[in-house]
C-alpha cells in the first residue's frame, strides 16, 4: 500500500472555502486507491489556527482531519527535526522528522517547494497534489 504525509500546505487548501480543489480532490482520490494519510498532530493545530484566523467555522477542521490519521509528537520526533539539514521553518522540520521516523518510504505530499527541497535532502519522495 502506497502512503502519504499530508503537510499543511496541502491540508490548508482542503480546508478552505476559497482554497484550490485541487487538494481536497487529491485526498480523496488518495483515499479511493486505499493509499494511507498520515500527519502529525500538529497538522490539526495549524489547520484550527488558520481557521479561527479566518473566522470560519470549526467543522471545516473534521471535514478535512478526519480522512488523515494523526500521530502524536515525541521527543524522539522533536530531536530529529532538530538535526535536519538544510534549514527549513522549525514547523516543516517538525513534519519532515515524523514522516521519515514513521516510514522513509512514505511520499511527503506539499505544495512548500522548500520543503520538498529538504524532504529530497532527507531522503523522503514528494509530490505536490496541487500541481496536477
């Protein structure tokens, strides 16, 4: 089974009324193949904050976390994000280290090209949903 690592540049198009259909299509169509989602919880925190930014209603926050399976953050998760090389904002490196200590298989799926950058340093594939 193909799995996939949803950062928030991806979720946050889902997410928002006004974002590009492009990622909740992706997801969906992610889900029909059986491919599994997964994030970090903090995922769910930026998305809530990003909606309570723009005031929008807190259901549009289930709509999108409930197809992706969340996992909590660790100290071992925290440690590793400290050491990625190059930089990257601490909240990517967050994610970059809990996909690659969940599965270096996975494919990281972001819209950030920095990100995708170091994911590529780090050894994990990508794809921008978006770009299709």
């Amino acid at each position: 089974m193909t799995g996939y690592y949803i950062d928030s540049s991806v979720a946050a198009h889902a997410v928002l009324p006004g974002g590009n259909t492009a990622a909740r299509d992706w997801i969906d169509w992610a889900r029909a193949q059986g491919a599994g989602l997964v994030s970090s919880r903090l995922l769910r925190l930026e998305l809530a904050r990003l909606i309570r930014r723009e005031r929008l209603d807190m259901s549009l926050l289930e709509e999108v976390v409930a197809r992706i399976d969340l996992v909590a953050v660790s100290r071992r998760t925290l440690g590793f994000a400290e050491t990625i090389r190059p930089h990257v904002k601490a909240l990517d490196a967050l994610h970059l280290a809990t996909a690659w200590l969940l599965d270096p298989a996975l494919t990281v799926a972001t819209h950030d090209r920095p990100m995708a950058l170091v994911a590529a340093e780090v050894g994990l594939a990508t794809i921008d949903p978006l770009a299709r």
